[in-house]
C-alpha cells in the first residue's frame, strides 16, 4: 500500500472507529419522574392519552398533548458486558467504569388520541448494535453495516400495530424460553400475524440486514408488501393533510407550501398491549432480550403547537452515523477536503517546531497587527470600543491564512470564559461580507451577478421552482456556525443582528432588512445577518417569519391589521421583494450603491496608509533612528577625513621645502657642472687650436724638407732640418693628446652636467609633485568642510523631523491612547503589568479607522441588497425555491446541484446561518466536499470531535473556537470500551472521543497559540490563537478562573457595575453536610430558596428606583399583573442555580419550583450553563461526608468550578459544606480567595 493510500486508509479508520462509538453511545432517556411528566407504562394504569390519563388535564392555549414512547428500556450499563465479551478486557479495562443511565430500543410518537405518528418510530442504534455484536460479532465485515434497513423493517412493523393491520395478542403471562423476555409493564403481549391473511404468523427478522436468511426471501416480501401497504395508508393521510393546509391563494406560485404537519395512522388508539407486544417482538428479534433486559416502557409528555413536527430521531439514535459512513467512504477514495485532512492529520505529521507561542512572542502579534493587516471591515460597534490585541490578532492571522479564494484548512482559537468570542466571529462575518461585496462592485449591474440559465424543478403542490444561481466568484462566501450545543450555537446567531449589536449613536443609518430579521427573532434587530436555523423547526419558523410574513393577510383567525397596523408591522422579505416589484418600494440605483461602496473601500485604504506610514514613524521612535545615526556618522566620518587631511598636509608642506632646498641644491650643482663643461669646452678648443698650429708648423716645415740634393749638399742643414722636424712631431704630437685630454676631460664634465641637470629637473618635478599634493589636500579639506556642514546641517534637519514626528506621535498617542503601541511591546513577557496594558490595547485601531471600517461593512451590505432590489422578481422567485430547500420541502433525490444553488443564494441574503451538529446533515442533504465557504464551531471544547465530520467535509475552511478548560464532551461509552473499539479498527487510542473534542484535535493545528500546564499531570497541553482579556466576572471569579484554569493567561478587563449588587458580595454558606446519605442536603436547598427570596426582593427594590427616576414610566410599572410579570422575568434572569450532581439538581427543583420554572432551565447541573451568564450563580456543592469519591471527580479537573464560577458576572455563592469541599483541588483555591466571604446559613426573617 503506497503512502497515500496508506493516509486515506488512516483516515476512514478513524471515521468508522468514531461511526462505532457513536453506536455504542446511546442517548439518555429521562428517569420516571412524574412532575416532569416522565411515566412508567404499566398495565392497570391509564396511559397518558387514555381516560382518567394525563390528557384529562387542559394543555395550555394552542397548545396540544404529545407524547413520546419509549419501548425496551434498558440500562446502558448493561452494553458493557457485551463489549466485554466481544473483545476480550483485561481487568484493568474492566475497571475503567461503565456507563449509566438508561436508554430505550425504540421510540415513537403518539398524538393527544394515543395515534401513532407516522414515520416517528425508530430504532436504536445502540440496541441494534449490541444485537449485531452478539451475533455474527465484531469479526464480521458488515459487523456495523445495514442499520438503515433494519429501521425500515421496524417502522413498518410499528405502523402496522398502529393501524391495527398487525394483529397483538394480549396476555397477562409470558414464556421465558430462549431469548425471549418475561412480563413486560406486567403484560406478556406479542405480535402475531397471520400468513394467510397477507401478514406472518412471527416476524423472525434478525434485524441488522434487510431481511435475515431466516426470514427468507417469501418472507422477507411480504414484511415488504404489508409494511409498503402501512405506509401507502400514511402517505395517503399526509397528502391529506398537506391539502388541507396548503395555501389557497390562486396562481401565487410564491405560497409557503407547508407540508411538515405530522400526520397520525389512520387506524387504533395504541394501548398497553400495542407497546408491550412491540417492545417484546423488537426485544427478541434483535437478539437482546436477555442481554439488555429491556423489559420497561416509559412515556414522556409535552405541550406543543399542533403542527409541530416531532423529532423522535433525535432523541434515541446518533446524529452522526450516518454522515461518518459517508465520509468514511469518501475518505478512502481521497475525496476527504483539506480542512478534514487536516484534522485528521496524524500526529507525527504536524509541524511542531513551527509553533510560536504568543505569550512568550508579543513582538511576533504586534507584527501582525499593522494597519495594513487588519481586514478591511469591521462590525458597527462603537469605535472606542475596538478588539482587544488578541482578538484582533486572531481575526487578522484567520483572514490571512484563510481569505484567499484558494485557502483551505482550520484556524482553532483558544476563548477562555468572557474572553469575546462572538464580538471576534462577528469581525471575521464583517470580514467576509467586505470580501464578496468587492467581487459585486466590480460587476456593471446587479444582473450580472446571476450566471447561466435557471435551475428548475417541480414541486408537491404543482408548482414550478425556478432559480438562477450565482456567479461562480460570488460564491465560497458562506458561513455556517455549529455547534453540539444549541444553546451556544443560537446565542451567536441570535446575538449578531440584534439591535443591541450595534452602535446605534455613531451607525445612525445602520439597516438591513430589519423587519425580517425582528420577525425570524423575536427580538429587535438591525439587520438580517444571521438565522437560526439547524432543526426542521426552525427552519421553518424562519421561512415563516423572515420570508413570508405579510401584515396584511389574516393569520390564525385573526384579521388584517388586528395585531398592528399594517404600515407599522415589520413584513418579510417576500412582501419587500413584492412591493418592489409593484414600483412601490424605494428604488435602489446600482451605480450609486457601487460607487458609495468604493468611496467607503477607497476611505479605509486612505486611513490604512496614513496609520501605516504613523507605524514607521512609530518604528523609528521605538529606537534609535537609522537615518540620524547615519547622518551622524558621516559628519563624524567628515571631521575625522579633515583632521586626517590637515596632518597629511602638515607633512606634505614639511615635504616640499624639503624638496625645494634639494632643487635648490641639484640646481647650483648643474650650474657648475655646466660652467666645468664649459670650460672643458673651451679647453678643448684651446688644445685644437695648438694641435691646428702644431700641425700646421710641422706640415711647413715638412714642406721645406730638403731634397736629395740639398742633403748632399748639406748635411747639417738636413740634420737640423730632422732635429727641428722631430721636435715639430713631438710638438704636434703632443697637442693632438692635449686635444685628446681636453677632449675626455670635457666629456666627463658634460655627462657630469647632464647628471646634475637631470637630478635638478627631478628635484623640481618633486617640487612640483609635492605642492600639487598640497593643492589637492587643500582641496580635499575644502571638501571635507563642505560635506561636514552639509551634513550636519542634514543631522539638523533630521533632528528637527524627529522632533516633529515624536510631537506627531505624541499627539496621536494622547489623541488614541490604546492604538499607539508603547514600551509594554517591547518589555519582557514575564512583565504583568506590561502584559495587562498590551493586552488591553488595541494596536492601529483609532475611533476614525475603527468607524471607517464597519461604514465599509454597512456598505457591503447595502450593495448585497442594491442587487435584490434592482431584480426583485427574479429574487423573489429564486428565494421562493430557497425556501422550499430550507424547509426541506423538495422532491426525492433533489440534485445536489440546485440543493447547493439554493443554499448559496439563501447565503448571499443572509450571510450566516447556525445548525447544531446533529441538524446540519439533514439540513445541508446532498451537499458534498467542499460545498460550502466557512465554517465557525462555537463551544467545541464541548463536542466530541465525531460531531464536526461532516461540517468540517461540506465546508472549505474552519474556524473552531472553543476551550478544553469548560465543560467536556460526553460520552456514554466508558473509555475501556472506546479503547477497545480503537484496537479493534487498528487506531491510536488518543483518537477516542471520551479523552479529546473538536477543540483539542483543531489545536494541534494552529501554528500560533500557547502552552498551558495540564492540571495534575506536570505536562502541558497546546492550544490555539488565545483570547485573553475578560469583560465578563467580578475580580473574584475571574481570578479563580485565571488561577485553576488559565495558568494566569488572562487579563482583567470588566466595567464596574452600574446598579447596586444583589448579593452584598460571593459568599460560601457553610451549610454541614449529614454523615451518610444521599448528595442531595435539603439544609442547603433552604438555604437557597431563602437567598433567591432576598434576591428577588432586590430585583424589585431596582424596579422601585427605576420607576422613581423615570420622567415616563414604563408599562409595566402601571399594572400589577404587568409588574409581577416583569419582576418574574428580571429575577428569572438574574440567577442561575447549579450543581454537579443531578441527585442535587432534582431536590432543588422540587424546593424551588415556585421560584425557578424548570423549562427554563434556570435550574440544572453545571453543563445547562455553559455558554450563558448571569448576575449570580449559586452553586450548591451536595453530598455526605462518606462520598468523597463524589467530591474528588467534582474537583479532579478545573473545568466545573471553571465553567459554574465564571458564569457569574457579579456574585458567586457556594452552598455546602466547607470543611469537605474547601481543601480539595480548585476548590482550595477559591475558599483562600481574600475576597470570598465564609459564613454559616442565615434564618430568614
């Protein structure tokens, strides 16, 4: 297997390890508890829709009864022993604990008749999974496969009794012979069928496959036949009903085409033998009668509008097997996405040494912070109220590895309680809107936003659908927002185009589609920015409300205008979209709204590049300035060059007298030498003139030589003649070496002249040398004088620019104290004060830049509108078939392709939608890899990381924020038998759900992030991009939090109240705790009603002094119905009450259900808290002094006391026993809090 196969194969491991614990992992059905309105089936009782039942009792107004069965309740701890078996634990796994609760083989619902609902039934996976383990077991290849047609087969069966086409047999005795189970609610009741009638005398189905080989294929056909003629009779009930609710308004192709109402079989009202002989015959055929002993059947009951839908599916099944099956699939094949790939990357695979932690590295955040990195939207909240650094920085370093259309992948965040994390996601959305509405402002119209011809189809009710999708470009935009926990994952979306959202004072004319989005909320709004979506329900109650809302046409019996007056009432988007059509709304020109969009885009720009270039004048003060220091060096380097030239110079003019003596010198001396030649000359012309005449007087006298005969003659006259002649040779003789003498002589002395005049001629080329030398170091000095002035001029110049640019920075820093980074950058990380003032800054980010960046995001959004508004009847046709998609209201087998065309446009209207994991498969049906833009987690330190498969695979790009130090996942599978399920698909154990979450596997990833110490292990743990200032708690929450949690990451940053507290201060009530007995102290649960009756009191006293200090007194002050209504509702909302035991959570709701309403869920354990907040927040700790092992799980970890404390936003009071709880682990560190008061219980008067 090559490498990349190898990594695909991986992958699809993991997803079918996680698909198995999702099995294995049932949901929780609720304990009997008749205040609750849980009941117990037995026989002999009514059951609740019977006489003399629950139904005797009058639901509220529009209202109805409905009731959810559960059929086969078993404990889950009794899976364990199967997986036991099956995979062979060792005795240490076998003490790695075991799950509790109960959980139920099937569940469907029944209507206020007692009818079965149609198409509500359905089967646990959990119990077909153990059936399935139990035979043909875990070393079978389709071990976990045919659940689906396994389900079918039980809806069919359960339809069947419900119409009375399956008979039941009742009995008061029941054979326990093989797998069968005894009595069950005190009946033996059993399905039985005759063959001969059409049915079959058993139904021997072992339900993992379509049709088990024992039922065969005869058999198998007719569990086909009746079940398809069952559901014939109810899809024939439901078409009724969908008539009879259908819009009547003729040739209005736009009608809301409702079709969710559930319709009850036609047939019997179920009685106790119809639940018994279902229990029994599921019990029995899935093979765990005797396993699971799911011999009880429970009811719960509801009040509920009466076309609601039910959603039974969710309550006893996974939400994810399905998605993970899928993937898995996709995985193997490598169609797996990036952003999945990467959460899924292996260990090994990730680049640890890249990381950079932002604690220890703020010179690396503020690098990140420049006005130019800063994405060029923001949300409208006031501008003096900008990001925090590090939410910013987690905007900006997510929009830049993000944004590109190319980029993919996953950014995690790390958001401590109270840290900001919706004011962060609502930049990114900014962000993100800015992105697309640049690609809409380079378009020539608002039509050529739409590309291609109309995508079509035919809907139930006979009309015909029409959509034309976006352009390409304009797509990728999208934005989901999930999360496991629905509480948290409405907030968000409910937060974002709430009024209170906004800056109203400074965004005057902030407006988008306001009246829809009050209509989809409830509450007022601002703008359509984002929808609650996710379950059936909600989505339509927002196609309702958002989009068909008219004020005008009677609803629920009412007439126009009855409920408000029609100009006044906000209308849905259809209605807009209608008017505009009709000429009657207010035109929007294109190029006006592309041209205020650019104007706003060219501002920021403008505002970017004067902040940047204050940046690099901010950079030069930040230190010494590169180009003073320069200068300065070169009039250093200047001066140094004169002193130097003025030495040489010295030396130079010591050189040229020195040099004009020895000219001086070599010139006397080629004088004489000249003269010596001279005379030499002349004493060479002497010597030539004597020689001449020496010659000449010889050659005379050789001339008067006598001849023969005269020497005959005389002999002495020729002897003379010969003496003289000798003398005359000698003579001449003689004169020619005086010639010869002279001549050498001369000779010498002329090449002695020449020496001295070549050596003169050298002594003045010297000279001359040497004063040219001079000549240039003058003119060198002269230069080196010009260039020191000129530069020190130049170091003037610089000074005084400097001067000028630090009054500049000075001014701006006391103009924008926060944006105008100071010397905390630069200190050491372990500087606390320094950290606080850096993290409380907000870097660049000036009330004028801050404001021109959400008018710029105002300006998206308007031209996102202008191009609805200049085609509104092609967008009201297109967003009638949106709303058919949304509603899930389209024919089987919808083409992915238009599923995808009309969640983009639904997208482009509203940019931002929230799911719960659990809805978003069913929601976003058909859509594959990559189909959607974005994705935010929110909470997913709290989900288990099988929940984001398939957002993460239907999504490009994730931001995932969350904090593994607040509450857990949980997982009702104990961790020996995830281990063995990791063992058992070959994957690493650290993959298993009970020991990470979606949060922890997305950490891993972020290149930028922090350490944290690992409580009690000495390790530490990664964990993303942190938020770290809080605004929420009072200092003593907040420290306890910072301390246990955080290790002191986080800075203070929450306002003091503006009202008088409810509480004096946080309080521990030591209330003693019994020396045995159950968690539950009912001392301690006095002691709370007492102090929320004190609460209450002061609500009130703020209610008095509002109505006091008011010119105009509000409604409610004028009316004492009005008044205890309004005093409910702010006491309601201004405390939680919380424990970590459920024990504890039951006793307090039975004392304080006068107080406290249950539904609200003002009332819970710890987790109802997560992601909400409240004035006070009573914890109520519980237990005996026996149950310390109860004690030590509370306190094990930080994250309970973490999660209850910091829900509080002004007072925390613990209600328990001090000396049990005050040592313990966390717990210690809040009872030393100096600021926590220790008291014992007060009698109220």
């Amino acid at each position: 297997m090559g490498r990349k196969q190898g990594e695909r194969d991986r992958q699809a491991r993991i997803l079918r390890f996680w698909r198995a614990v999702e099995y294995f992992s049932p949901p929780k059905v609720e304990a009997v508890d008749h205040r609750n309105l849980m009941f117990e089936v037995r026989r002999g009782r009514p059951l609740p829709w019977e006489p003399g039942g629950l139904n005797a009792r009058k639901p509220k107004r529009d209202r109805v009864w409905r009731h959810t069965v559960y059929a086969g309740v078993f404990a889950i701890a009794d899976v364990r022993p199967v997986l036991e078996r099956a995979f062979e634990f060792t005795e240490s796994e076998r003490e790695l604990g075991s799950g509790t609760g109960d959980s139920a083989l099937l569940s469907f619902a029944v209507d206020d008749k007692g009818r079965l609902l149609s198409g509500t039934a359905t089967l646990s996976g959990c119990g077909w999974a153990v059936g399935r383990t139990l035979s043909p077991g875990p070393d079978d290849t389709k071990w976990l496969d045919g659940f689906d047609a396994a389900q079918d087969i039980v809806r069919k069966v359960a339809l069947g009794i419900g119409t009375g086409k399956v008979p039941v047999t009742s009995s008061d005795r029941a054979e326990r012979r093989g797998r069968a189970l005894g009595l069950i609610a005190g009946a033996g009741a059993r399905v039985a069928i005759d063959l001969a009638t059409g049915g079959l005398t058993a139904i021997p189905a072992v339900l993992g496959v379509v049709a088990s080989p024992a039922l065969g294929q005869a058999g198998a056909k007719a569990v086909e036949k009746v079940g398809d003629a069952f559901a014939k009779d109810a899809a024939e009930a439901t078409k009724s009903a969908i008539e009879r609710r259908r819009d009547g308004k003729a040739g209005d192709a736009s009608g809301s085409g409702d079709t969710g109402t559930p319709a009850a079989a036609p047939g019997k009202i179920l009685d106790v033998d119809d639940l018994v002989a279902i229990t029994r015959w599921l019990a029995e055929e899935l093979g765990v009668a005797e396993a699971l002993q799911p011999n009880s059947i429970r009811v719960k009951c509801v009040e509920v509008k009466p076309d609601e839908p039910p959603s039974t599916n969710e309550i006893l099944n996974s939400f994810y097997v399905d998605d993970l099956k899928l993937v898995a699939d996709a995985a193997e094949s490598g169609d797996v996405g990036v952003a999945l790939g990467d959460f899924l990357r292996a260990e090994d695979e990730i680049g640890v040494a890249r990381r950079v932690d932002v604690r220890e590295r703020p010179d690396m955040v503020l690098a990140a912070l420049t006005p130019g990195a800063m994405p060029a939207g923001r949300w409208p909240a006031a501008p003096d109220r900008p990001l925090a650094a590090s939410q910013q920085f987690a905007v900006n370093d997510a929009v830049g590895r993000l944004m590109s259309p190319q980029a993919r992948g996953v950014y995690a965040v790390n958001g401590p309680p109270g840290t900001g994390k919706t004011t962060m996601l609502r930049d990114l959305i900014a962000a993100i809107v800015v992105e697309r509405a640049g690609r809409l402002a380079t378009l020539g119209s608002a039509r050529d936003a739409f590309a291609g011809a109309p995508l079509t189809w035919p809907t139930e009710s006979g009309w015909n659908r029409r959509l034309y999708p976006l352009r390409p470009d304009l797509a990728g935009f999208e934005i989901v927002v999930a999360s496991a926990n629905n509480g948290a994952v409405e907030n968000v979306t409910r937060e974002v185009p709430a009024e209170k959202s906004i800056d109203r004072a400074t965004f005057p004319g902030a407006e988008y589609l306001s009246g829809p989005a009050t209509l989809a909320t409830g509450v007022p709004c601002w703008g359509a920015v984002a929808a609650v979506l996710g379950n059936r329900g909600n989505r339509r109650h927002f196609s309702d409300t958002f989009w068909w809302t008219d004020p005008a046409r009677p609803r629920n019996g009412s007439k126009p205008g009855e409920e408000a007056e029609p100009d006044e009432a906000p209308c849905g988007l259809h209605v807009l979209l209608r008017e505009l059509e009709d000429g009657a709304g207010e035109p929007v020109i294109w190029s006006e709204a592309v041209a205020r969009f650019r104007e706003a885009r060219t501002e920021v720009d403008r505002l970017a590049r004067t902040r940047t270039e204050l940046l690099a004048v901010h950079t030069r003060h930040g230190g010494s300035d590169e180009t003073l220091e320069g200068l300065k060096k070169q009039v250093q380097r200047c001066d140094d060059l004169v002193r130097k030239l003025r030495v040489e110079r010295a030396g130079l003019m010591m050189s040229v007298a020195n040099a004009a003596e020895c000219a001086r010198q070599a010139s006397v001396a080629a004088d004489a030498a000249a003269d010596d030649c001279r005379r030499a000359s002349d004493a060479v012309d002497d010597a030539k003139s004597a020689r001449d005449a020496a010659t000449a007087t010889l050659q005379g006298h050789q001339s008067s030589k006598p001849g023969w005969w005269r020497r005959l003659r005389s002999w002495r006259a020729y002897s003379a003649w010969q003496a003289q002649n000798a003398e005359l040779v000698g003579e001449a003789r003689a004169a020619a070496q005086w010639v010869k003498d002279a001549q050498a002589h001369a000779s010498e002395l002329a090449g002695t002249s020449r020496d001295r005049a070549g050596e003169a001629d050298a002594a003045k080329a010297d000279l001359s040398a040497r004063e040219q030398r001079v000549s240039r170091c003058d003119n060198d000095i002269a230069q080196a004088d010009r260039d020191m002035r000129s530069a020190t001029d130049a170091v003037a110049r610089r000074e005084d620019e400097l001067r000028a640019e630090a009054e500049l920075l000075a001014r701006a820093r006391a103009r924008w104290p926060i944006a105008i980074p100071g010397s905390e950058w630069t200190a050491a990380p372990d500087d606390v004060a320094a950290m606080r003032r850096r993290e409380l800054s907000a870097p660049w980010m000036d009330e004028e830049f801050a404001a021109a960046r959400s008018r710029l995001f105002l300006a998206a959004l308007d031209l996102h509108w202008a191009v609805s508004a200049n085609e509104p009847a092609l967008m009201r046709r297109n967003l009638n078939a949106v709303m058919d998609v949304v509603r899930g209201e389209v024919p089987a087998g919808f083409p992915a392709e238009k599923a995808l065309a009309a969640w983009q446009m639904l997208f482009f209207v509203v940019p931002v939608v929230s799911t719960t994991f659990a809805s978003l498969s069913r929601m976003f049906a058909g859509l594959g890899r990559e189909a959607l833009g974005w994705l935010f987690v929110d909470e997913a330190g709290q989900a288990v990381p099988q929940a984001s498969v398939g957002a993460l695979w239907r999504t490009q790009r994730a931001v995932v924020v969350g904090d593994p130090r607040q509450l857990e996942p949980i997982v009702s599978l104990p961790m020996a038998g995830q281990y063995k399920l990791a063992d058992h698909f070959r994957v690493d154990r650290g993959w298993a759900p009970g020991s990470t979450s979606v949060q922890q596997i997305a950490d891993r990833l972020n290149v930028h992030g922090t350490w944290l110490p690992e409580p009690g292990s000495g390790g530490r743990t990664w964990v993303g991009s942190p938020l770290r200032v809080h605004r929420r708690c009072d200092r003593l929450m907040f420290e306890v939090s910072n301390a246990i949690a955080y290790d002191h990451m986080m800075v203070y940053g929450a306002s003091d109240p503006a009202e008088p507290d409810l509480v004096d201060a946080s309080v521990w009530i030591d209330v003693p705790a019994g020396p045995t007995g159950g968690k539950w102290n009912p001392e301690e649960g006095r002691c709370v009603r007492d102090l929320l009756l004190d609460i209450r009191d002061r609500v009130e006293q703020r209610m008095r002094r509002e109505v006091r200090q008011s010119n105009d007194p509000p409604p409610w002050s004028l009316d004492e119905e009005l008044w205890r209504e309004e005093l409910r509702g702010r006491f309601t909302e201004s405390v939680f009450v919380v424990s970590p035991f459920r024990d504890v959570v039951r006793g307090l709701r039975q004392t304080l259900s006068n107080l406290l309403p249950t539904r609200l869920e003002r009332v819970g354990t710890v987790h109802v808290t997560q992601g909400k907040e409240a004035e006070v927040v009573i914890l109520v700790l519980g237990t005996s002094d026996e149950q310390s092992g109860s004690r030590g799980w509370a306190a094990g970890r930080p994250n309970l006391l973490n999660v209850a404390a910091t829900r509080a936003k002004r007072r925390l009071v613990i209600v328990g026993d001090h000396g049990n709880w005050s040592g313990l682990r966390h717990f210690n560190v809040l009872a030393q809090h100096p600021n926590l008061v220790v008291e014992r219980p007060r009698v109220r008067p």
